[in-house]
C-alpha cells in the first residue's frame, strides 16, 4: 500500500489477496494486511510487512471455513498445546530413494519409436540423396567415354539410337564441321603462287569461307531434320 521514509525509518504497509483451496474443490478467500514500523531497512520492512498480510489473509480465509480449521485458530489453548507438541524426528536419509525417479513405460514407448521414425527418415534422406549421386557420376562418365570415342565408333553407335532425332542432329553438324575443316585445311596446304606468275586483277581475293556446295548442303540438311 505504502512506504514512507520517516527520519531514516521505514513505515510500510502491504495488503495480500489469499485463497485457500481443499482437496475437493471448496475453497475460500479473504485479503489480510499487514504493517511494518520503524525499521532502518527497507528490505527488512517489506519483508516482514508481506509476512504479516499473508498470515492474516490464510487466518481469514481458514475462518470461513469455520468447524475445526476456523475453531482452532481463535482457540488460544488449542494453539499453545500445538506449540508444546514435541516435532517429529525426521527419519534417516535414504539415498536410494533420494534420487528422482521420472520413469514411466509409455513415455519411453513413445520416444522409443520417434526415435525409429526419424532414423527411418533419415535413412531414406542419405539412400535418395547417393542414388542421385550415382546417377549424375554415371551420366558424366557416359559423356566422357562418348567424347572420347573416335568417329568409326561414333558412326556404329549412331546405327544403335536411330530413334533419338537429336543425337543423329549433332553428330551430323559435328560431321560437317569435319569435314569443313578438312576443306580449309586442304587450301592452306595449297602452294602459294610467286609474285613473277601473271594473275589477272579482276579475279577477287580468295576469302576463306564455307563453300558453296557446303552451304547448300547445311541448308538441305538444316530443312530435312527440322
């Protein structure tokens, strides 16, 4: 409620809502109050101030019970007897029994058996994830060995994939690109003319490029396969 610093003392004052609940249901609550004066501490006065509320709260709300629980606490003799009771000695500490034991079948159950699902899963993940591995390593490895390949062998493979339109595609362009590149080798390899013969100048300079029988078979091949 409050704290008030008085000439370096506290004066504190603290209320509790409490709420006593039995076993079956039944329950009463009550709020206590409880004050604090005097202290140089403000620790020490809160503390003993909530202590105070708190005990007068529970004091109210067993009250409503009323019978035993609210009968014995007004019973100033009930509570001196109480008091003048000798405590019991607390039995001898077993370690056995001292440690925690959490152990319940079907809790185990069910962990055993997510366990399995995720290495289940797991396993599918790897096998799915190295199968697609081997298949792109046996992909490369089949391109390599078709590139390797000389052209004789090229020319037996290409009578076994008759069927594939694509395959016949390239190997005829990479064909002809052979042979046009013989044809150009062969006009290097021509001897070149000495200044001394005669040539007449309306003849225009030698370009090297693709032949016209080469263009003209492209163009026929380049129509029928598409």
């Amino acid at each position: 409620d409050f704290v008030d610093l008085n000439n370096g003392r506290f004066y504190v004052g603290v209320c509790a809502f409490v709420k006593v609940q039995l076993k079956d249901g039944s329950y009463h609550e009550d709020v206590g109050y409880g004050v604090s004066e005097g202290l140089k501490s403000k620790a020490l006065s809160l503390e003993k101030a909530r202590k105070e509320a708190v005990t007068d709260g529970l004091k109210r709300a067993l009250k409503c019970f009323g019978n035993a629980l609210g009968n014995c606490i007004l019973d100033k003799d009930y509570l001196r007897a109480v008091n003048k009771l000798p405590r019991q000695i607390p039995s001898e500490l077993d370690l056995v029994k001292a440690k925690r034991q959490d152990y319940e079948p079907e809790i185990e159950k069910a962990r055993y058996h997510s366990c399995l699902e995720r290495q289940k899963a797991g396993g599918r993940q790897h096998c799915e994830m190295a199968s697609d591995c081997k298949a792109d390593q046996t992909e490369a490895a089949a391109v390599t060995v078709d590139q390797k390949q000389p052209n004789s062998s090229r020319n037996t493979d290409s009578s076994a994939i008759e069927c594939d339109a694509t395959y016949q595609r390239k190997l005829r362009q990479k064909q002809l690109q052979q042979q046009f590149r013989e044809q150009m080798e062969k006009k290097h390899q021509v001897p070149v003319v000495t200044p001394s013969s005669e040539q007449p100048t309306s003849d225009p300079p030698v370009k090297h490029s693709t032949p016209a029988a080469a263009q003209q078979d492209l163009a026929v091949e380049e129509e029928f396969f598409a």
